[in-house]
C-alpha cells in the first residue's frame, strides 16, 4: 500500500516541501484543554490548486462544522469518520490533550480510490518530529507487501476455484469405451451435448442446463414448463455445489431422434444418488436437444 501525506508530494521531493510543511496555526491557549485535528499548510495549498481529497465527516457520530479542520477533541475516545475521495472509513482514536493531528491518505496500486486517516504530529506536552524518509519508505513498502500478499492469497482462490471447475466438468464427460473412437458423426455430438448438460447441471449454470432441453420437451407429472423450470431452477441455486457424472453410455440415433442411456452419478452437499436414466433427443437447428427424460 502506498502511504501519501498531503503534506508531502513525493519522498524525491521531500526535502523541498518540508518547509511548507508546518501544521496550519491553532490555538495554543486551547492545546492545555483539548486534542487538534488540522489539515496542515500544504492541503490548504492543495485545496486550491486541485480540490479536497480528504476530509473529517463525523466525530462520534455527529457531523463536524469545518471538514478540513482545525477541530478540536475533548480528551478520551472518539469514533472519527473521513472521506477520502468517493470512500468513507470510520476509526477510533483516543485523544490527549495537546495532540495535533494531521490528515493522511492511503492508495493501493492498480485499485481506484484512497483512504483517510490521522497522524500524529505533536504529543502531549511535545512536538512529535514528523517521520524521517527512511520510515516512512519501511511503513509504505511493509504496507505494500502485506497488499501484494492479499493479492497473491486473492488470485490462488481464484485459481483455485476454477481448478474445481475444470475438474467437475471432466468428470462429467461420458466415459468411452475403447470402441468409442468408431463413434459416427451423430453419436459425438449427442455425446458432447450430453457432456455440455452435465457440466452446467455440475457448475450451477441453470440458463445452460435450461438451454439443454427442447421447446417442446415432455414435462413429467403434468406440471407446465413454466412450473418446471422454476422447480429445476430452485434445486439447482439452493446447493452450494453438485457434481454429475455420466457413466455407461450408449447411443442410437435414427435420422433426427437419438436414443441415451447411461448410468447417473449426483452429488451435492445435501443428496448423493445413482441410478439409470435414457434421455431422447431431437435436433433442432444442429443441436441436440432432450425432449424426453426418463
């Protein structure tokens, strides 16, 4: 993550800015009372050459009356809500009386948008010298490698997913016999359009297992295809994840109407079965549909 400070374009141009880098003035008969929470010379500068980026929203709760500061903070706890940009973060802070704090903001590389949050710039009773360069380089590049460790966690349960998918649509494929090389043109595709019906029943895709079935497909039990999908549609979404396997399979095709029968494996977190099934299939526009299920 990397670190940026209103009052600090750059580490390449610290050294130049440090100067107009004090904190804006406050009150100094105040300090032995309350906590400061001020936005710093430079933001001002920025604010007008560019516009606010951050701000002070709400303390405990309840909206301030200047977002930019300076504000002051009875000492003890308080919840402190900033904007930065499009974003909102609401922190605790636990305040002492003569504390300054000043606004910072933080961006992730490659990810829109930025958050806001505090820095103390003088203790109680002290002035806090601002970090050095070095420090701050130590805290950005820590921060940075805890978000490119994020990332990598991110992008391996993505692999990983996806891994699980491939899995299951293999599995689902129909498993051939030796003699399954001698197949004719028509039986393979009645084999992959099988194949395709068990790896969107497998991924949860219910627009693609759906699409499996023809316009004019025998709806069992008397029910309308409207009542059909719907059931079909809730039993598939309601699991966390189904596995179908095709097992056995033998094809007949005569002219437009094909013939399987093969042996059923289901899966999912709440049901495991096996049994026979025979489908028919029409074609219809070069795709083979199942018009029948039994």
């Amino acid at each position: 993550m990397k670190i940026t400070r209103y009052c600090i374009a750059s580490i390449a141009v610290a050294v130049t800015l440090l100067g107009g880098c004090a904190m804006q003035p406050v009150r100094t008969d105040r300090l032995d009372k309350v906590a400061i929470i001020t936005s710093g010379n430079t933001n001002a500068k920025a604010v007008a050459r560019f516009r606010p980026i951050v701000s002070v929203v709400e303390i405990d709760g309840k909206p301030v009356d200047k977002p930019y500061g300076p504000i002051e903070l009875a000492p003890g706890p308080h919840s402190v809500t900033m904007k930065c940009g499009d974003s909102t973060k609401t922190g605790s802070m636990t305040v002492a009386a003569g504390e300054v704090y000043e606004f910072t903001f933080a961006t992730t590389p490659g990810v829109p948008g930025c958050v806001g949050s505090l820095s103390r710039v003088r203790s109680a009773g002290r002035t806090v010298k601002k970090e050095t360069e070095d420090a701050q380089v130590a805290r950005a590049r820590a921060e940075f490698d805890e978000a490119v460790k994020l990332a990598k966690e991110e992008r391996a349960k993505t692999a990983l997913a996806r891994a699980e998918l491939a899995a299951r649509t293999e599995r689902a494929k129909p498993e051939r016999a030796e003699a399954g090389s001698f197949l004719t043109p028509d039986q393979r595709e009645v084999s992959e359009a099988l194949a395709n019906w068990a790896a969107a029943w497998s991924s949860r895709d219910v627009e693609g297992y759906l699409a499996a079935y023809a316009k004019n497909f025998a709806v069992p039990r008397g029910r309308s295809r409207r009542q059909w999908e719907a059931e079909r549609r809730a039993r598939i979404v309601g699991k966390s994840w189904i596995e179908v396997k095709i097992d056995a399979l033998e094809i007949s095709v005569d002219g437009n109407i094909a013939k399987a029968r093969f042996r059923q494996s289901y899966r999912s977190n709440r049901l495991t079965e096996n049994n026979s099934k025979t489908l028919t299939l029409v074609k219809t526009n070069q795709q083979w549909l199942i018009q029948q299920e039994r």
